[in-house]
C-alpha cells in the first residue's frame, strides 16, 4: 500500500499506518512524528524526512529511510530494524533494547544513550560517519558500531560513554580517543572483537552498497570498567 | 584499628527474667544484632547493628524486648546537634554520599497538621454514612471543557480515557526490585479488591502481575527499564517519571546487589548490574519534548490510557504544572518533599523540594486562574498518612492522593529508614528469600484492605459531618478548611482561612 503523506499530520498518517497489515510505501514525510511505533511486523519504506521518535517501541518490524531521519529514533525499540540512507538526528536508540539500526551518514548526541540487553536480546547500532558527543552515555548493554566513513578526524565528540556500565562500543579509528571518562576503558579491537562486528558490517555493505576491508587493526573497542560504577560513592546512613 | 566515633543511636534492652533464650529474635534480625551465647546459654546483643525496625520486639514470644533511645549524648549544642554531628564522623570515616531512605523525617512543618476541617451544625445538616449514601468514586483524566454533538443532535461522547476509582486513593510506584515480589502481589491483589490502582514503579512488570492490568498504572522513566509494547499496553495508564518527592533533580540508582534473577528480567539488565535511572530523560528538556513523550505513549497505546505526568514538588511547580497541562498529559501527579524512596542521597531528601500542601494549593489556584483545570487531574502525595490528611488534601484541589509510605506500614513496614541495606526484616525493601518470604501476601493484602475500608469509611463520616456527600463536591472546598497557627503569608498560599475567620 502506498500513503502520500504530503497533507496529514502525524495523527491522520499514523492510523492511515495503523489499518494497513503488512508492507506499505510512505512517499513526502515531512516531519511526522511517531511513525512505526510499535510495528511489530511488515516493512515501511519511508521517502522524505520523517520526523521525531520514528519507530519508538518498534517490536519487529523494519522501516527503511530513504532521506535524513530527525530525533528520538528507535526510542525503547525492542526488536526489528530501522535503515536510514542519510543521518539521524539526537538521541538515536536512546534506551533500545533489542533490534538493530544502521545509518548510513552520521548521529547527533546521545546516540546509544542507556542502550540495555538481556540474555539473547542485545542491541545493535551501526553508524557509517561520525557520532555526536554523548555517545552511549549511561550504557548498560548492546554494541554500538561507528565506522568514521569520510571522518577525516576521529568520529567521536566529548563525553563518550560517561556513566557506561555495559555493552561495548566499536569505534573505527587509528587514533585512540582521549579524555574518555573514569567509567570507560579504551583498547585496540581483538580478533574476537571483530568476528563479534563482522555480520553488522556485511549487512552495512549490503544496504548502502558501500564496500568495506575491516581489519582489526582499525579498530578501537570502548568497555566499562564496571557493572558498578556508582557503589564506592554511598555510605549507609 | 581506628577507633569508631560512632555511638549506637539505639539501646536493645532484655529483660533477662522474661527472656527463655528461644533465639527467635537472633533468628529474625538479618542485621546480626542479636546472637546466643552457647557456653553461658544466654543472649548478647550489639547495638551497633540494630537499625530499630522492631522485628525482634513484635517476635519476642515472652515480650522480653524493647528498643530505646540510647541515653548516650554528646555535650549539649544548640547547633551541633547528634545526628549532624554523627553524620559528619560517618563521612571523615568513609569519604561517602551519605545513602537513606523513606521519608525526609526532619522537623518541617506538617501543614496538614495545621489545618482543621469543618462540620454543620444547626443549618445544612451533617449526613449519616451509615444510612445515607455518600459517593467517593472518582474519575481521573482530562475532562472536555464542552459539550459536542453529532448531526442529529445527540451528544457525542468525547470523554478522552479516564482511571475509575472507587476511593480517591492509588497506591504510588515502587518498583519490583525496591520492593519485593509479595509486596507487590499484596498491592495488586488489594488495589484489584478495593477497586483502585496500584503503580509498578520504574522496574517493569513481573509477568505474573499482567492479570492485575485492569487494576495497574505503568511506569516509563528515565532508566526504561522494563519498557516495551506489550507492558505499556499491560495497564490502566501509563505514568511519566519526571521526578519524586525523595529526590527531585537526581535520578534512581538500584545497586547490582538487588539486580537478580526475575528482577534482572523484568528489567532487562544483566543480573549484578547497577540499574542507572538518569537525573533527566534524556529526550527532554523543554515541555515541547515532554510533549513528544507523552504522544509517543498515547500513539503505543492507541490513545485508550490516560497518560500520568509525575513531578516532585519544588520551588516553581505552578510554572511547571501548567506547562504539563498543556503538553497532551491527562493526569499530573505532584509528589512532596515528605514523600518516600528505596534509596536517596541524604542531604537531597532532607534539603530539596517543597511541603506538598502548598504545591497543591498553588498548582489548583494556578490551573484554575488560567481556565486549563479541566485539562488534568491532580493526585498528590508525599506524605498522606490518614484519612484526614486526604480529605485536606480534596479540599485543598487534589481529585485524589498517592499513597506508599502507609501502605508499606500495613505491609509491617516500622520505619526503620534502611531500606538502603536491602536486609527490610519485614519482607518489604528485600530480595533475600528468607527474608520475602515473610511477608505473606494473603495478609499483606487483607491489612491493605483493612486500612483503605477504614480510611473510605473515615472520609464519608467527615463528608457527613460537614453536609457533603460526594467527593466531587468536596474537591476544591476551601470553604471547609482553616489554618491553626499559620502566619498571613501561608493562609494566601493555602488559600484558607484561619480558624475563627
Ligand atoms: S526472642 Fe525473646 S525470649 Fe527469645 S531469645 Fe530473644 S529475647 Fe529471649
Ligand atoms: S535491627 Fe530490628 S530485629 Fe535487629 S535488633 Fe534491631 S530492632 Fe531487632
Ligand atoms: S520497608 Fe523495611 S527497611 Fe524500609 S523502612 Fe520499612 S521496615 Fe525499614
């Protein structure tokens, strides 16, 4: 099924979305929020820019972005996948817990922001570019790949991983980043580190036709130093 | 070894003569306090464990114990008094944040206590609960400022989605994970019998809990934790953590230690791991955001819940109150400094926020000036510890109140103020299994019960006797309240006069 959404508000495309079962082709989004919360199945392609908390609580369905996607994407997702072919705004996956996401271009802050996981659920954020500052700030789980495609610097800002205490982030670059908070641990990738990596870059390739030669040496892997990072701040009173 | 500054505040007196060494209390104290002494056969204690929560008192078969206030004391000051000066040693020792928890139980001032209500007498006569019905069903949602119609004239019913309760009380969030299993299936299974709800706090919701939805309040705060489709769609409403009355401006911080087994599942964390609830959300800095939230929820859950809006009380909440009046939320809950936690930092429960009374008495006034009360509801806690104080609380502007701190008291819950320890001898802030199991939840549920028919029946006797019978009639009732030794400035904020006025 194909929607114009060129003259509906979220309201009036968001029930147009919720009546139709299976795949359907949004064309002129134009700043509609909440598109795809909480599809659980079927695929929603996307032209144009849709806008905030696209795909938030997404449970299993895919939604493919021909276009920029603005804030709050994939907000508390829990299974599916969201494909952007140009950048995201703030706080992409903020507190996801399943699902993957791949943006072609890059992120804004906060990416990953309290990323959690579960057993078998584990989340996956791929950026192509550079990743804003914040970046996986309050981490408790999932893997958060940035690749600095045409980054000619490294692809992280200030305050990476502040308050991490899960998860893993892989970050390709030469240079390790500096300043990295307390919480964090910064090491050259393993080879381990890049099996782990290596379906989520093949599906990369895959979706935006663009070709990569990972090597471990280009990469740099960013851990919690612990599960606890907060337990030596309290005394009982 | 350093020496510890540190006298214990508390004394565990035994009488010997009725003591018959069953070493129940040693048996019961998780904190160690008490403990047999096999080659004399007799009990010894050390003081500096107890944390006064009276388990081994109410246990003690022969009443042999009692807890006092130590009689120990430093040299009289005026400014330096024993629990700052003990505070300060606790910290040179431990370099920490000092960690408490419940209620901030400073000497403030307890407005409630100030205010008196009315009765009839003479004219407009007081009504008889016992013969005479009297209405304490309420409805919380966003109310339709009009009437609409369809082409034929009949009315449209454009009632957005409403919480029906059958006393203007809801038990207030606690997580699973603060709080146990069983107390939570004693607050289900009694919010489900009263006819009320209760709120499943920040933790998620046990998937043993999913047949009380009819009867739940569902919680998103900063942390997520727990948050999916299917939960949000598990309740009666969906509840926004902005903020709480123990510790507003900070967030939540559940230690690994309590992240275990269904807790970590209901979660969604790994088992050991710290659950970091974040001081903001972090989607939301401007009411334009708070607003995205609460669509985001209401497009989740296809516009059929009433979505809940929590703040604490703090210096401009009328300001703020307004502002999540307009932002889509159908309900604002207002928590006061008074108000409970599993866990805070000392020197924020203690120092942050404001009286409860007099946010709601702000807020109602504010919302009313600006023509947009209608838009929400007001529930209000932080410290509602009677019948009475909710009939105040009506009166005052509030269509109904949060309660916790009282709940956990029916639970057996004394106050001890160590939930933080996570050792609650009463089953209630625990995950230790010897520990939960004591607290039975077909009792905990029949004493919630208890108190809350108690409490209904209070409020219709006060109703009566002031010639009101329905809550709806008493909601914004100034008229029925006066202030007792309250200087002009907190009449106006109350909007109340003083007794004999
Ligand atoms: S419970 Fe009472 S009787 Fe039993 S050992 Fe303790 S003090 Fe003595
Ligand atoms: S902590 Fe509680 S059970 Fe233990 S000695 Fe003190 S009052 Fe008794
Ligand atoms: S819940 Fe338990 S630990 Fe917390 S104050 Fe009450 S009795 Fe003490």
């Amino acid at each position: 099924m194909k929607i114009d959404a060129a003259n509906l508000d979220f309201e009036q495309l968001n029930k147009a979305l919720k009546n139709v079962q299976g795949d359907s082709i949004v064309d002129n989004c134009l700043g509609q929020r909440f598109i795809g919360v909480k599809r659980n199945s079927g695929k929603l392609t996307l032209n144009g820019t849709p806008g905030n908390a696209l795909g938030a609580y997404l449970d299993g369905a895919v939604i493919e972005v021909f276009g920029n996607a603005q804030d709050a994407v994939g907000d508390t997702m829990n299974d599916g996948k969201i494909i952007i072919h140009g950048s995201a705004g703030d706080a992409l996956g903020l507190a996801m817990r399943g699902g993957e996401i791949y943006v072609k271009e890059n992120a804004g802050y906060r990416a990953g922001i309290h990323m959690k996981e579960y057993q078998e659920k584990k989340p996956v954020i791929v950026i192509g570019g550079s990743a804003g500052s914040f970046l996986g700030e309050y981490m408790a789980g999932g893997l958060i790949i940035v690749l600095g495609l045409g980054a000619t610097k490294l692809p992280l800002k200030n305050f990476t991983g502040t308050g991490m205490h899960g998860g893993k982030m892989i970050v390709r670059t030469k240079q390790l980043p500096e300043g990295l908070p307390p919480q964090v641990s910064a090491a050259k990738a393993s080879m381990a580190d890049l099996q782990e990596i290596l379906p989520y870059l093949t599906q990369f390739s895959a979706l935006f036709t663009i070709s990569l030669t990972p090597k471990k040496e280009d990469f740099f892997v960013l851990k919690p130093n612990a599960k606890n990072p907060y337990t030596k701040l309290y005394t009982e009173n | 070894m350093a020496i510890n500054f540190l006298y214990p505040e508390y004394e565990i007196v035994r009488k010997e003569s009725r003591c018959i060494a069953c070493r129940a209390c040693e048996n019961q104290c998780a904190h160690g306090a008490h403990e047999f002494l096999a080659d004399k056969g007799v009990m010894t204690c050390d003081e500096s464990k107890c944390v006064n929560c009276h388990r081994c008192v109410c246990i003690c078969p022969t009443r042999a114990l009692k807890i006092v206030k130590s009689g120990n004391a430093y040299k009289q000051n005026a400014n330096w008094g024993q629990r700052t000066v003990d505070e300060l040693y606790r910290q040179a020792d431990s370099g920490g944040v000092l960690l408490s928890s419940m209620g901030n139980p400073q000497n403030y001032p307890v407005y409630f206590d100030k205010i008196l209500l009315n009765a009839s007498q003479v004219t407009n006569p007081s009504i008889d609960p016992l013969r005479e019905p009297m209405e304490t069903r309420c409805a919380l949602g966003a109310k339709p400022h009009r009437i609409e119609r369809d082409k034929k004239g009949n009315i449209k019913n454009n009632l957005p989605p409403q919480l029906k309760l059958s006393m203007p009380i809801l038990f207030s969030a606690m997580s699973y994970g603060s709080i146990s299993y069983n107390a939570h299936e004693s607050l289900a299974r009694a919010a489900q019998e009263l006819g009320i709800y209760y709120n499943t706090g920040e933790g998620g919701l046990h998937e043993d809990f999913y047949k009380y939805g009819k009867n739940t309040v569902v919680q998103v705060a900063s942390g997520r934790f727990g948050v999916h489709s299917g939960y949000l769609n598990a309740g009666a409403a969906v509840e926004i953590k902005m903020g709480q009355g123990a510790k507003p401006g900070i967030g939540g911080h559940l230690p690994g230690t309590k992240i275990v087994g269904d807790i970590a599942r209901t979660r969604m964390i790994p088992e050991g791991t710290d659950a970091i609830s974040p001081a903001p959300h972090h989607d939301i800095y401007s009411i334009e955001d708070l607003r995205q939230l609460v669509y985001s929820l209401k497009e989740a859950t296809d516009y059929k819940l009433p979505v809940i809006v929590k703040i604490a009380a703090v210096h401009n909440i009328t300001a703020i109150a307004s502002g999540i009046a307009r932002s889509g939320a159908d309900i604002i809950a207002i928590d006061g400094f008074r108000g409970g936690t599993g866990a805070a930092p000392t020197r924020i429960r203690d120092h942050v926020g404001i009286p409860i009374e007099l946010a709601l008495a702000s807020v109602d006034k504010r919302l009313r000036d600006e023509g947009i009360r209608d838009n929400v509801s007001l529930v209000v806690g932080g410290s509602i510890r009677s019948s009475a104080d909710i009939v105040k609380a009506v009166a005052l502007g509030a269509d109904a109140v949060y309660i916790a701190s009282a709940a956990l008291l029916a639970l057996g819950c004394h106050l001890c103020r160590s939930c933080q320890t996570g050792k609650c001898n009463w089953g209630i802030a625990t995950q230790i299994p010897q520990l939960t199991k004591r607290l039975n939840p077909d009792i905990g549920c029949k004493r919630l019960v208890n108190l809350l028919s108690a409490w209904k029946h209070e409020i219709q006797e006060m109703m009566g006797g002031m010639g009101i019978n329905s809550i709806e009639a008493l909601k914004g009732n100034r008229l029925m309240l006066r202030g007792i030794g309250l200087n002009e400035r907190e009449l106006a904020v109350l909007g109340i006069k003083h007794a004999g006025e």
